[in-house]
C-alpha cells in the first residue's frame, strides 16, 4: 500500500547523504499520507545505500505498524508527536548536521544575518531544550519551541524540520545546513547585524508571493515553509 | 529559438551545484544574446536536477517574456538592470556560496591577499549595500558599488559576478569561492598582508597578456574578467 | 582462502575514501576470523583505486604471511596486538581523518556534548599518549587507554577504532569523525558543556536496546561497539 | 611522442580537481622524460573536463615548444628551472590548495605537529619569499627555499611540490593538503608540540623502509619524496 509515497519517502531519505546531511544510517525523513493519516518512515539503521521503497515502515497515528518487515526509526514516536498535533504538517526531516547541530550543541539561535534567512525561515531559528531521553518528550518540546518556523535546533541533539510536504521540509534541512555554515563563517570573522523583524516579515511575504511556478504543476512548484 | 544559448545557460546553471556553489534551488546564471538582446535564465525555484535547456526562460530586456513556459528567476530584474546599463556584459551569475557569502554577511571586502586574487580580480572585491527588497534596486547597487571588477559582495545577500561571457562570469563565480575559503582560512591564524595596488595593476595585465589560449578557438579561450 | 572476508575488508577499505577519512594510501581495515583466528587486512601503500580482494594480506596472530603476495600495512602488528589481548574484538580501522585527528594532535579527548557521542561511544573519545615509534607499542598504549571505549586517539597521530565486527568499528570510525566535525565547529562559538556520566549510560543503555534491526538477518544489523 | 608520459601526465592533471587540490583551470602537473629530458606538462588556461593525452604540451629545457598545438602553462618556466637544477627531480605538482595556501597567504611554515607530516616530509613544510611576478625567479626562490622537502609552499600565492616521479610529487600535494587542514583545525583549538627534529628524522628513515611495496613492480610502489 501506500507505493507512491514510500518511493517518496525512499528517494527523500536518499536525499539526506547526497546533501551531506547524515552519516552512515543517522537521520530520517517521514511523510504522513494526508487519506488515510498513515506515515511512511525509515526503517531503523539500515544503512542509506540498501533502503528500497519496499523496505519503508508505514504507521498508524498510534506507532502501530501498518506495513513493513522492519522496525521503524527510533525517532517514529517523535515524529507521530508532531504529526498528531499539527494538522500542517505533512513531512519532517530529522538531522545531525554538522554546522547547523553546531549551533544546536551550545544551544544558540542562528538570527536572522542573512536575507536567506528570512525568506527561507521568517525569522530566527528557534533552539529547544534538552531531552536526554523520550520520544514523545522530543516531539512536546519541539512544539512547544518551534513556534511559526518550520526548523528546529534540538539542543545538544540535532535538526527537525517540519513542512505542509516531505519535500518542502526536506528543502528547509537543507537550507539550513547552508545558512548555518554562512552564519558560522562569518562569526568567526566578526560580528553580523540581525536584519530588523519587521524588515524579515516583508522580505518573506514578498518572496512567499514571487518565488517559483505556482501554477505550473506539482513538479515546479516550490516548497514553502 | 536561441537554442544553442538555451543549452548553454542550462550547463552553466548545472556548473553552480557541481562547484557546491549553491543548493536546492538557489542561485542562477544568465546570457545575453548580442544579436537580438534577449536574455536566457534560469526559471524560478526549479531543482537543478529537473533543469533542461527547453525550460529555460528567455526575457526581452524590459523583462517580457518571450519564450519559455515557466516564470524566469526572482532575480531577473536584477540581471537586466545590469545589462541594460552595461553593454560589456553579456553573462552574470547569482549564487550564495558559504566563503564569500559570510564576508558579504559582515560587509567585509576581500582584499588582496593573494596572487590569484590580483590576476583573477585585479583588486579587492568590493561590497555592495544592503538591499533588502527590489530588484531594480539591487541591479542599481551592484552597479554603483562593483567599480572595474567583475565580481562584488552583496550585504547580508551574496555574490553576483558580470563577465563578457557567460562562462567568463561562471569562472568568476568558482575563483571567488576558492579565494574566499583560503582568505577565510588564513584570517583564523593570523593577519595576511596586501599585495599593493600599482604590484596587483601588473600581476592582473601580464597574467591577461599570457594566460590560456588566445588563439586557439573558442574551446580553450580563457574567459577573463 | 577466506574468500569472503577479504572480499568484506576490501569493500570496507574502500569505504575510508568514500567517506572522506583517508586520502592516497593511508588508513586501512583489517578483520579477525573468528574460525582460524588469521587476519585480513589491506596491503601496505596500494592505493585505494587499485585493491582487490585478492591483493588482500592474510596474516596470522604472529604476523606470518599466510597468504597475498604484497607486504601488508605498516600497522598490522599494531592490529594484531589489539587482536591477541582482546577476544571481543575482530574489526579495526585506522585513519587520519581530519576533524578526529586535529584532537588527537592536541593530546584533547572529545567530550560527550552531544547525544549521539552518548549512544554512539557511551562516553569522551579517549586519547593515547604519544607513541612516536614501535608497533606492539602502540597497540599496548591503545589497549592501555580506550577502556570501555570503541573509539580512541592518539596524540600527535590519528584514530583507531575497535568493535566485534569490521563493519562495527567502520561505523564508530564514521560517525567520530562527524562527531568531531560538530564538536570542533562548537567550541569555535562557544563553550559546550558535557552531558552528565550518568545520564550518558542511561542513553547509551536505552539505544542499545531499541536501535536498529536485531532479528532481521545479518544485512540490516546494527553494529553497536 | 611520448605517448605513455603524455597519458600519465593528462591522468595525473585529473587527480587535481578529483582530490579538490584545484578549481577551474588553476593547477597543473608535470613530469620530466629522463630520456629525452623533454618536459610534459598541462596547457595553459584548459579546464580540465577538455584535457586530453593529446592536448598535453611537450617542450625542450629551455621551453621550446617539441609537440602540441595549445600554449604550455604560464609557470613552464618555473618547472624547466627547478628541472634544470635538480636531475632527481622528475615530476612538479603546483596548486593552490585552500588550507595549504592559507599557510602560504601568511607566510607561515606548517611545523611538524603529526607523525604523517615526519615520515612523509621528513621535517616542517618551509615558506619561500613572495614573488609577484617573474617565473624564473619563482623557481629559483623555490630551490633557495625548499632545502631537502619535497614541498614548499610558495608566500601569497600557492603549493609546489617536487619528487623523483610525477606520482610522488602528485602525492605529497594530496598529503600536504591533508595535514594543512588537520593542523589549521587543531591551531583554532589550541597549541599543538612540534617533534622533535632528531624524532623527526628517524621516523622518516623507518617508514621510508618499511612502507610500501618494494619488489613487487612499479603498480604498487610507493612514492616517496
């Protein structure tokens, strides 16, 4: 069941080593079918070059395994936690990233340096506190932080982002790590100036307006936050 | 029409996530064609994985459209602001890679610090202002503020390089980046010092004098600034 | 003979450049059957390009030539001292790589202040003293300072990781040097702090137990150290 | 002519940008013919996507031009003057590799932190004067200043390195690389201890015994410097 999506969540997953945002099985990205509430997920550390679409763990909004000879990932509670309480939500990516998970081990925000910044996120990254251990626990404390944005630096932990599309909050993890190396280069180098709220709200709304093919089919259509 | 262009501006646009110039959608490169005056870009917010030379967007030089299906770049008024104002330039790259992208994030220009830079710049790489919406604007300041070079620093922005050719400013784009990173590597460990302005004139006129092959066909002509 | 491991320690050899920890000849992964008790391990200054399984050395516990007609790696009596004094292990790898090493060069270990270095190594990263000659030496000096680790550096030298199988100590040799990446870029910003011994257990413990694929078949195990 | 040299030197070139060592068409490899004494090298201003066996520049040492219809390399000079006056000497790689060259952008030798740095250079990378223009005197500075490395990095400007094979000196560009950056890491974090010098030389005088394949034909030899 459910083989669009899993060739989806597969090739997502896929993703995550090309753009250097994992290393050996760390990471994953879920998608929830938005019919049948199911989420199709990675399966627990197996390594990127065996996954297959067959080998995809789908779930119930409970963790109830629906499909799949494998175990999903030890993150799945995580991401059902998000998934039950935020209707929009219909993809999360979960990352170690290397510079953005810099930021996240001191448990600093990356402000918003960068017009990027603004019209990728909106506003600053928002860091949450640390969750040594729960599932669940990770997923309360990533809503309870995350507030408007669709990126999350987990402290001492790592990334999630969240997306109304698997695909848009795979972008967004991907964006990240970008900025979060700018941002790291240039504070070695000196001191950035935030660009104002106000000024970050208008270069989003703007950009939310202008940027890529809204009617051109779901092929061109760019993911937004 | 403009097909040979088409399939130029394509491969060239694919050049910026193979020199990890950009990611996901990010970035662009354009050509004017010198006979009609039209410009070939990049459409807006398509993956460089999905780009083909059918898709690209060619624009008249106020901007309408005049082949292609898909919406041209976001950064498109930028791009024709500057070629209407400079009929020098026929090829212009837009990206935000890491290195020079966090000099651009403190307003720092890149002084002369190494030979390369000399012969590949022939001076430091100047800052524009911050611009933080308007593409006509922005297209304004790179113009105001980029003087004799063929590559400037946009605040809290990125980079925009300019060239006779489009693979001129694509070969701007990659030297800028690599200068970038060693000038970023070397302000960590100490304080390099500048070569002087009249020793970066000569090292910049004998290296155009001698370097590539000028008469050899186009194929090994090298693209200076 | 053993056909089938030196197909696996060439595969895993060829791992260390994919995955950035060595560059030209240096680094290698050698295996233990636990049958014959001889050990698989890469040939002495072959470049990766060129191994085959069946340019790999086979050695046994005193370091005999049992089969390969190349000389094996400088290390490999550093290898079999670990091999001879520690029955748990049959996989180790050794590299340079950058992050990991630039730790090493200092004599600092890594401390735990992220979650993954908790589950991953269950504590700091140890660091050796500073063997500058002698093989057996250095593998007593190994043995003298991992503890319970799977991971160790060693002063002024690089990295070496042990675990019940090649993959295993593959895998803790991976994910070091993405730890360290973070960890380094961290302690460029600011001052991480560590995540307290005991919950460290705790977490280590609980990933244990829930990550990856227990009773799946050999190819989706999780090689825990 | 020269048909096997020209093959290696074109597939030695190509091991720059595959080992990130170069960007566009900076770089280059040469290889002396202890025969002949002709002097192989890469053409000038070629990206390397276009480099054929063909295309390869042969010239006498005085630079005449023996065979090939593109330009030689702008620093051909500096080549046929370090071969001139060095007969041991038979390949030259020269690069601008980012951490090495941060080194040479502050005139700073890169000292002997790492074991890898005693047995592959033998001692600390030293620093050659600043030579803006000039490709003579380039390689005249160069032999004043290399003493018995095989690897000098070049102030303001770049990496060259020398050895008895176009392959070892390939080599000790890649390694040199590899250490820069661990060194350049572990300065950011603190103050690493040199070798000593007499440790230093033994250590290189084991290894250079010991390492490699000695007898067992040229495929599997290791370059030494």
């Amino acid at each position: 069941m459910l083989e669009n999506l899993k060739k989806l969540v597969c090739r997502l997953n896929l993703e995550l080593p090309k753009n250097n945002l994992v290393t050996t099985t760390s990471g994953n990205v879920s998608a929830r079918d938005p019919k049948t509430g199911y989420v199709v997920i990675k399966p627990s550390g197996v390594n990127y070059a065996e996954l297959r679409p067959s080998l995809m763990s789908i779930v119930d909004m409970e963790g109830n395994i629906v499909e799949g000879k494998l175990k999903p990932s030890v993150d799945t509670k995580t991401h059902l936690y998000i998934y039950r309480h935020r209707q929009d939500v219909n993809g999360i990516v979960h990352t170690h990233s290397s510079y953005a998970t810099s930021f996240a081990a001191l448990g600093k925000p990356i402000p918003v340096y960068l017009i990027a910044i603004a019209y990728e996120f909106g506003g600053p990254i928002p860091v949450g506190e640390y969750i040594p251990i729960g599932d669940e626990e990770i997923g309360k404390e990533i809503l309870r932080s995350i507030g408007k944005s669709c990126a999350i630096l987990m402290k001492k932990h790592g990334v999630f982002t969240i997306g109304p599309t698997p695909e848009s909050a795979l972008r967004k993890a991907i964006v990240l790590e970008d900025v979060a190396k700018t941002v790291h280069l240039a504070l070695l180098k000196g001191k950035p100036e935030e660009i104002p709220p106000e000024e970050v709200e208008k270069v989003a709304r703007i950009y939310k307006e202008k940027y890529g093919q809204k009617n051109q089919g779901e092929m061109y259509e760019t993911n937004n936050c």
